[in-house]
C-alpha cells in the first residue's frame, strides 16, 4: 500500500505541474487571465489539498493569494526590486503584493 500511495503522490505532483505549465501558457496567449486559466489552478488547488503535497515553489511564488491569477511580468503582474531590503515586489492587477527574496540575510 505504502509504494501505492508514493506512485499515487508523484502522479498528483506531474499533474499539478502541467495544470499550471497550461495555466501559464494559456494567459500568455490570451494576453490576460481567463477563466479556463483560473480553473486550471482551481483543479491543481484541489489535487493539493486532496493527496497533501507541497505546492512547489513554482506555484507557491508566481500565484497571486488573494485572485488566484498567474503572475506573468508584464501581463498580470508589474515588478519593481526593493533594493534595501533585498525582495523583488510582484503586484498584482488586483492590488496584492507579493514580496520574494533574492538577497540572503546575514
């Protein structure tokens, strides 16, 4: 049963990946988000929630909490670095801000 649930868990992760692969490609070619993007993320929200697997750091860093969009520089998100306090600031078109690091804190 252990070695079922391991295939099982994997199984899940691809699928999450690609649910978010056609998410990310689908508002790239739209120009914007839509609502099969947003239902892509939906299924891959439920698949995490139902096995109990990590999002990855893929989806944990470019999905905005509050709408559940994409965040794709220059269509659904702007940028800007905060040099100071080493993060990058991703803020979405709905007003949430998304703060991740790239400078290591001593």
């Amino acid at each position: 049963m252990i070695k079922n649930q391991r295939l099982l868990k994997s199984i899940a992760e691809e699928r999450v990946r690609r649910l978010f692969r056609l998410s990310k490609s689908r508002v790239l070619s739209s120009g914007g988000p839509d609502r099969l993007s947003a239902r892509y993320l939906d299924i891959a929200e439920s698949i995490i929630k139902h096995y109990k697997i990590a999002p990855g750091h893929e989806m944990k860093n470019e999905v905005c909490k509050a709408c559940k969009t994409v965040l794709i520089p220059g269509a659904t998100c702007s940028v800007r670095l905060s040099s100071t306090n080493g993060y990058v600031v991703l803020a979405c078109r709905c007003g949430e801000e998304k703060h991740v690091n790239y400078r290591n804190t001593i």
